[in-house]
C-alpha cells in the first residue's frame, strides 16, 4: 500500500462526522478496486460498514462488513479481520440475524485473544454480550459483559470503560422488558440496581465534565435514559421525568441517530404507562417501531411490537393486544425468511474462506472445539464441570444478594469400577451417558446437571428449597434403580447415590460441593456399607 493511500485511509479514519467519512472510505474503496490492492479494499470495506452502523443503515453495514472479512482474511491482516467481525456481528444483531452475531462476534473474539489485543477482546466481549442478549440468553449475555470489564482495568481508557458501563445498563433495560412480556410479572430490577451503583463508583473516581466533550456527549445521554427507565420502574416518576427531559432536549439541540430516538421512545413509553396515561404510551411504542422500520433495525421494531402489546394487556384491550402479537411473529418471521433467503450467499462466503486459507478452517474448528470443550461434556453431551462452575458462582452470587434459596446435589453411580471391571469401558461409557440423559430428564428447566469427574455427576437447584431438591433425588434415585438396563448388559443392576446441600450466608462454591460430596458419602455408608 502506498504513504498516499494511508494517508487517505487515515484521514478517513479520523473524521467524527460518520457522513463525511463514509464518501472519503468509498473513494478509497473505488481507487483500491481500479489497483486490485486487495488489502486496502478490505480496509475501506471496514470503515464503511463501520460508518454504515453509525448512520443506522443497518444492511449496507452487513454487506461491507461480509465482504471486508473474505479480503482481509486473504491477506492474513487478522487484526482487521477481528474489527470486521466486530462490525458484522453488529449489524447481524441489528437485522435480528442472532445466530450469525453471535458466531461472528465469538470468531472476532478468538482472532483477538490470537493477536493479543486486549483492548479488541474488551469490545468484541461487549459485542458478544449484545448478540447474546438479543438472543435472549440472558445469563450468557451477563458473563459475556463481566469479561469484558475484567478486560477494561489494564487495557480500556476510562471512555471505553464508559462505555462499556452505559451498554450493560442499556442491557439491563432490554433484559427487563423482555422478561416481564415472556413471564407477565416485573422480574427483578437486581441487575439493574448493580449496573447503576457501578456507574455511581465510576463517576465518583472519574473527571465526568472531561469526559462529555461534544463527540463523546451521546454516551452520557445514552446513561440519562437507562438511569429515567430505572427511577421510571423504582416509582420515582419525578426523577425519571427529569432525566427523559434533558435527553429530549439534547436530542432536539443536536440531533441524534434513530437508534437513539428509538431508546428514548423506549423509555418514554414506559413512564406513560406508570403514569397511566395509554394515548402516549401507544404514540411512544408506535413512533419506536416506525423509527425502526426506516433503519431496517429489526430488534428495535420487534420491542416496539411487545411493548405495544403490553400497553393494550395493561388497558384490557385484549383484541389489540393479540393483534401486536401476531404482528411481532409475523416480523419474525419475516426475519427468519430473510435469514435463509440469504444462506446461499454465506454458504458461498464460507466455502470460498475454506480454498482460500487453510489456517482460518482450523482456526474455525478450534473455536469450535472450545466453544464446545467449555460448555460441554464429550461423552455425555451435557454440561461439563467448567461450565457448571462458571453458572453455579453467578448463580450463588445472585441467590445470596436475593435471599433466595439454592442446592447442589452431588451424584456417584455405586460400584462403577465393578462395571467397567465386569463388562469393558464401551459398557461402562453407555451406562454414564443413560444416567445423563436421566439426570436431564427428571431436572426442571431452571437447573443445570453436569458431568463433575468420572463417574459423578452435579446438579444445580435455582430457587429451591433443601426438602424439594431432596424429593427431586428422590425420584431420580428410583429411576436410576428402576431402569432397564438389559439393553446395555443383560445382568447389569445399577444404583445411585445421592447428597444434596443448601447453600448458607457466606458461601463460597467450594463449600457447598465439599457438603454435598459428604452428605454424597454419608448416604453411600447409609445404604450401601462397603461399596466404595
């Protein structure tokens, strides 16, 4: 690439306007296509899917972003590559195409940690907590954003971490409304709460006035309305009033990008309700799915079609409400055909990275494999203890800042050593894959089983008592021994033993697994003296 051409790009590059720096990209891109500098055409590709984003032209942004990773991964510029992937999973996120965000923003994440850029692994993490969340996964899209704060101490300036505060609010708000319409009921405002009081400590260690320079002045709005929706949800109504008022007035001063007006419609509609006042809580959720249907920004409109629907349940007008509902699966729809309308294009894209590049197929394939080595047990498809791990302390954490109860049960299948002696491994291997498909099916939904080591397995109990995990073994203990088993060895009888503890004030997980491997032991000497 020549000084006059990165100079060109640079200039680009450093253009706060998102307009001016979309005309000076696509001139680079044209200059780079009449050299077949394949290089520079990538580059330019990714500051105007960047630009695109900016400007809420949400399908430019994915087409750019697609065809900015085939050039940079053939030229080997993997740090390119890994913004390029950061941009597409924002835009696929953007167009309700969750499957493909999410894959993008975990393959730009291994790019990343491959180039060692912390800086790009913190954004490619918020990236991935996004997806995440409009994926509805909500405990994956928290993780996803702790990491990235984790990242943010050694390698983000304080308006990354900023950042990176105002998007889990923003999060939170989203998390909130979608809970309430799957469940019916308000779910906890904890998560919330925790990011406003991080924000508070952010802005108690930080010069706020230095960071609310014109250009980084939306970052802040963006905070003014996950702060109204909190006070709008708490009934502090004044309060949020104040906040929602002097982002509408900056928003009328400046002018603001639609996903913003979309957030303030947001917001806005959700103090008309707690005040009441229905004729502006539809204009509000009206206004957010018009704003989102001129952008293409699908996840905005499909909020706007539940919010909707929440207003006519609140008023009784159930007609209208069902009417909402059909529209937003209708909208899914049509998101899901747009989906594989286009599959042929990207099946295209893959097969032409696999010629290309034969290090990018193995480097899909090991984030693959540790995607699937993190969550998942080989032999029994199920969760595997690093996963259960990584769940059980999120989930101890927030049942001991909630007071709610939670146990682990701790599983050993009795005399397995005698089996695999017996009968071979293969015997042995099937008798712990049956006994994990029987642990999945007795769990509820809200609990997690997982292979612990060998031969033991561990469950993990949300909101549960001691005695109703205790009845759970229970009945696990008696389809285990009921099982027919003659369909892996005709002689083969087998048992379970179970230990279950609740977890106390304090607790770390350590302890709690320690009590439920003794109870585990104390019920194996109970009932089978000598079998261990």
């Amino acid at each position: 690439m020549s000084t006059a051409d990165e100079e060109h790009l640079a200039l680009a590059l450093r253009q706060e306007d998102p307009a001016v720096a979309r005309d000076m990209a696509l001139s680079v891109m044209a200059l780079a296509i009449e050299k077949g500098n394949l290089h520079l055409e990538g580059r330019a590709r990714a500051l105007l899917a960047e630009c695109f984003i900016l400007l809420a032209d949400y399908r430019s942004a994915h087409e750019h972003s697609i065809r900015a990773i085939q050039l940079l991964q053939s030229v080997r510029d993997m740090s390119g590559e890994s913004k390029a992937l950061s941009i597409l999973s924002s835009a696929a996120s953007a167009l309700g195409s969750n499957d493909q965000a999410i894959e993008a923003a975990l393959l730009g994440l291994e790019l990343a940690r491959i180039g060692g850029s912390a800086d790009r692994q913190s954004e490619l993490q918020v990236q991935l907590g996004l997806a995440l969340l409009h994926a509805r996964c909500f405990d994956a899209s928290t993780d996803a954003l702790r990491q990235a704060r984790a990242l943010e101490p050694a390698s983000s300036t304080a308006l990354n971490a900023l950042c990176s505060l105002v998007v889990e609010g923003t999060c939170e708000v989203v998390r909130v409304i979608t809970i309430r319409h799957e469940t019916g009921e308000m779910p906890s405002l904890d998560g919330l709460h925790r990011a406003m009081r991080r924000y508070d400590d952010f802005a108690a260690r930080h010069d706020m006035v230095a960071l609310a320079q014109p250009d980084q002045r939306p970052i802040q709005v963006n905070w003014n309305l996950v702060a109204s929706a909190a006070h709008c949800w708490s009934g502090e109504l004044s309060r949020a009033e104040r906040e929602l008022e002097t982002v509408r007035r900056w928003m009328d001063e400046e002018g603001i990008a639609p996903w913003m007006e979309s957030l303030e419609a947001l917001v806005r509609c959700e103090l008309a309700m707690a005040r009441a006042d229905w004729p502006a809580a539809q204009r509000a959720a009206s206004r957010m799915i018009g704003l989102a249907e001129s952008t293409g920004r699908e996840q905005s409109a499909l909020l706007g079609h539940v919010l909707a629907c929440h207003v006519f349940e609140r008023q009784g007008k159930w007609e209208a409400a069902a009417r909402e509902l059909k529209q937003l699966a209708a909208r899914e729809r049509r998101i899901r055909a747009s989906t594989l309308a286009s599959r042929g294009a990207v099946v295209a894209w893959q097969l032409e990275m696999r010629r290309s590049e034969d290090s990018r197929r193995e480097l899909q394939a090991s984030a693959a494999q540790l995607e699937r080595l993190t969550l998942e047990d080989p032999l029994t498809g199920i969760a595997n203890r690093r996963c259960f791990e990584q769940t059980a302390q999120q989930s101890l954490r927030e049942s001991q800042s909630a007071g709610r109860p939670l146990c682990v049960a701790l599983i050993d299948v009795d005399r397995f050593k005698q089996v695999n002696d017996r009968h071979g491994h293969l015997v042995g291997d099937k008798v712990l894959q049956v006994v994990a498909a029987l642990l999945v099916e007795h769990v509820r939904a809200d609990d997690l089983a997982a292979r612990w080591a060998g031969d033991e397995f561990v469950i993990l109990f949300r909101r549960t008592e001691l005695s109703q995990a205790r009845d759970i073994c229970s009945r696990l203990r008696v389809a285990v021994a009921g099982h027919d088993w003659s369909g892996i060895e005709s002689t083969l009888t087998l048992t379970i033993s179970v230990g279950v503890a609740e977890s106390q004030p304090g607790d770390t997980l350590k302890r709690l697994v320690d009590r439920s491997d003794q109870a585990m032991y104390e019920h194996k000497a109970a009932t089978k003296p000598g079998s261990r």
